[in-house]
C-alpha cells in the first residue's frame, strides 16, 4: 500500500501504512508538541485530582504520585516515537519488528479495539458535556441540543481523520492555542475556590496507596498512547535527534495534565463536597464553580480538549487497521472506525447510558496487554540490535518484519 504522492487537495494524505519516502519526510521534533499538548489538555484532567486524593493520599503525595505517574508512562510515548523516525512508518507496522506479521495481529486487534473505544469514549463525553454546560445556562439540553452537538463534534473528527496527517497537525496546533488559553483563563477564575489549609491538612496513606496512586494516573495518561507514539514521527527525517524525538512528545503529552492534576488537586482538596460531584459528574461539577459569563468558553475547551485526543485516536485506529492486514485505502480505514464511533456513541448517549462506566472499565483493563506489548517493543528499540533496517509493510503471511530499533543519537 506504498504512495508517492501524498499531497492533495485540502491536504489530503494518501499515503498509509508504507513507509514514508525519503522526500516526503519533513518537520523538525517540535513539532511533535502540537498533536501531543492538544490530545492531553482535556479539562477532564482536572477531574484526576478527585480520583487520585480518593486513594486516601495526602496532596504532596498526590502532587509526586502525579508527576511520577504522568511523566514516566508519556516517556514510554516518546521512546515509541523515537522508532517512527527511524522506521518511518506507523506504530503497529513497526510492532512486526519483535512480534512478526503474523504474531502481530493479536496486538494490532488489541490496539485497534482500545483506539476505537476511546474514540466513543471522548465523543460521548463531548456531547454530554455541552448538554450540561446548556442545562447550566438555562438552555435547551435536550435531545435536539445532543444531536445538534454530536454531528458537529463527529463532522470534525471525522472528517480530521479522513483528509489525514498535515490537516491534523493544522488542527492540534489550533486546538492547542485555544485550549490553552481558556484553561489559564478558568484557573484564574477558580482559583479564590481553592483553600490553601484544608488542602495541607489532608492526611497521609501508605505506601500501597501512594504506589496505586502512581499507577492510576500512568494507566490514565501515557499508557494509553503508547501504542500510537509512532504514527505521528513518521514523517520526520531520519536524521532528527532521537534525543529530541522523545523530550518534545513527552512535553508536549505532559506539560498540560500536570497542571490539570495538581490543579484539580487544589480544588478537590479543598471541599469534600466538590471531590464527590467531581467523582460523579466531573463536567458538572467543574462548571458549577464558575461565574455564567464563563459557561460558553469552558464547553468550548471541554469539547475541543476531548476533540483533540479523539482525532489521534481515530487517525491511529485506521492505520492500526491496516497494519492488521485490511487492505483498502487510509481514508476507508477512517471513515469505517468514524462509523463505528458513531454508532457506538448513539448507543450510549441515547439509548444506554448504564452501560458507559462498563465500557470505559473494559477500556482500562485493554491497557494491561498493551503495557506488556510497550514493554516488549521498548526492549527492541533500546537494544539497538538491528537498528538501521525497516520493517516489512506487507500484511501477508509469511512477510518478515524486521526491526526498527534504535540508539538515540
């Protein structure tokens, strides 16, 4: 499925899972920051403030379970990412290096399933998120407001998908100013709710709770994107710094829920009524401290924050389709994971709403066989063994995938 033109009107990208030709690869490592700051800024971060102080922590081990648990599983994103620059092809195309094709089908299944989840995942949040935020302002909030919200949110991400690379990197770069100028803009407006006592006060837990803490917030940050690092470097040249590779994606992932978490933190720490609406509804929740005028912009990042991470998700799932050997065009594989996303989210925002908390848990426990794929490619990229080879493209039985492993320069 090789391509050698890739650029089309609007910026459509033909190219899918072959690997990137010498003269198309482009970009320098910062330009990693955009995708990867604006799939992470989510306001839902916040919300990790409440669920991690419910482990029975203190807010100092909190802050330190945070920053342990967000850093290091985004670091494991920016090594991925470092084998995309050397083999210059998608995440799960590269996974053939130390598994083989035809051993690589259970991770490509298990990767695809895990993307397409969050997918619905994040729409299904996007859409009930402005149906609150309308409820709030005394709007209309019902099915009209959903629909209305739902096909607009689908439409671009969809849509983000389908035309491919350079209109995603377009996209996360907007997404990223926005995003991050009215997060600033809601912290400041919150920040008289934050009670700098009651906060310190908070007593300290174990060691198991501390180490659970840790876990709970790696496995709901980084580890999610592992099997995705790749697909966004592929287009850099070979010659980029391995170095810089991995400290651009891990910053770019990390800089914004670091400052969600501590600041969600902050703010459930200092009310015991706020960290239990944060636990039940944490969009809700998190618009009840803010002044009306403020309600329209805070759904605006919400919904672009969750946008954000959805369109890499989307974009992943369709190559990680074809890397399982479905052999139709990139865009087909996009337009066929947006309408499964779309179906799954009518379901659950129409129909079944009992069955969200499930799903996302199912989601969670996906994250276990991933972890131990992660660890599996990371040990062939940092040994380095083959490192100048590139893997086979090929999904039929009997291809050799050969290893993308590398040094850092």
């Amino acid at each position: 499925m090789v391509s050698t033109d890739t650029q089309r009107p609007l910026g459509y990208e033909a190219n899918g899972i072959n690997v990137i030709s010498e003269d198309e690869r482009k970009g320098s490592p910062r330009s990693l920051f955009w995708p990867w700051f604006a799939a992470n800024i989510s306001v839902l971060g916040l919300g990790y403030g409440a669920y991690v102080l419910e482990g029975g922590v203190s807010f100092w081990q909190a802050c330190i379970a945070g920053l342990i648990g967000i850093i290091a599983s985004f670091l494991l994103v920016g090594f991925i990412a470092v084998a995309g620059k050397r083999g210059s092809a998608p995440t799960l195309v590269l996974s053939r290096a130390p598994f083989g094709v035809r051993g690589n089908l259970l991770p490509s299944l298990v990767s695809w399933l895990l993307n397409v989840g969050w997918e619905i995942i994040l729409v299904v949040l996007a859409t009930l998120a402005t149906a609150t935020v309308f409820r709030q302002l005394g709007w209309s909030s019902g099915d009209v407001t959903k629909v209305v919200a739902f096909l607009i949110i689908t439409a671009l991400i969809v849509g983000s998908a389908a035309l491919g690379f350079d209109t995603i990197m377009r996209l996360q770069a907007a997404i990223t100013v926005v995003t991050g100028v009215l997060t600033v803009i809601y912290f400041i407006l919150v920040a008289g709710k934050v009670h700098w006592p009651v906060v310190s006060s908070l007593h300290g837990g174990s060691s198991q709770a501390f180490l659970g803490a840790i876990v709970l917030v790696a496995t709901g940050f980084g580890l999610g994107w592992v099997n995705t690092g790749a697909d966004y470097s592929r287009y850099l040249p070979r010659r980029s710094s391995g170095a810089g590779v991995v400290f651009w994606t891990t910053f770019g992932s990390s800089v914004a829920p670091v400052f969600l978490l501590v600041f969600g933190l902050l703010l459930a720490g200092s009310s015991t009524k706020l960290l239990s609406a944060i636990n039940t509804d944490p969009i809700g929740a998190l618009s009840t401290i803010l002044p009306t005028w403020y309600l329209v912009p805070f759904v605006i990042v919400a919904v672009l924050g969750l946008v954000g991470g959805a369109v890499l998700d989307i974009y992943s799932s369709g190559l990680t389709l074809l890397a399982a050997g479905v052999r139709i065009p990139r865009w087909s594989a996009a337009l066929i994971d947006g309408a499964l996303m779309i179906v799954g989210s009518v379901y659950m925002v129409f129909f079944s709403s009992n069955f969200f908390g499930p799903f996302e848990g199912f989601l969670i426990t996906l994250g276990v066989p991933i972890s131990a794929w992660c660890g599996v490619m990371l040990a062939d990229i940092l040994s380095g063994a083959r490192r100048t080879r590139i893997p086979s493209s090929s999904p039929r039985p009997g291809a050799t995938g050969r290893s993308a492993g590398c040094r850092l320069p």
